[in-house]
C-alpha cells in the first residue's frame, strides 16, 4: 500500500509540473506513469503470491506435525498395551 500511495503522490506532482510540459514530454510522463502503475501491480501480485505460499507452508508444516503427534501417541498406546502382560 505505501508502493501505491506513492506512486499516486507521484503521479499527483507529476500532473501539476505538466502544465509546462510539451505534448512529447507528457506522453512520455505518462509511459512512465503507466510502467510505475503495471509494475507496482506486479509487485503486489508477487507479495500477495510470497504470502500464499508461506501461508501454504505452514499449512504443511502443521500436517506434519500432527502426523508426527498421532504415530508417537499411537506408539506410546501400543507400548502402554504390552507392559501390562
């Protein structure tokens, strides 16, 4: 959010400094202007995508752990079953 907010402060100063500008030179802002916006979209995609994937980590992480949790209890069970002959 703070990429986007600076790019739209950005934009913002560049309209008011195009009141001087030749039609060339506001095309040319305006290319720059539109790259800073589909790269910050880029960027923000790329976040959102890092997150998901650590989100999805721990999601197998936790998996793991549970399965560990239920062989030892299942184990120790089995255990607890034998030393009582």
């Amino acid at each position: 959010m703070k990429r986007l907010a600076t790019a739209l402060a950005v934009t913002g100063l560049l309209a008011l400094g195009a009141c001087n500008r030749t039609p060339a030179e506001n095309n040319a802002a305006n290319v720059r202007d539109t790259a800073e916006n589909k790269a910050e979209a880029i960027d923000n995609q790329a976040d959102a995508a890092r997150d998901a994937g650590e989100n999805r980590a721990e999601v197998i992480e936790n998996t793991a752990d549970a399965v560990r949790d239920a062989g030892e209890n299942r184990a120790d069970a089995i255990e607890a079953n034998d030393s009582g002959r």
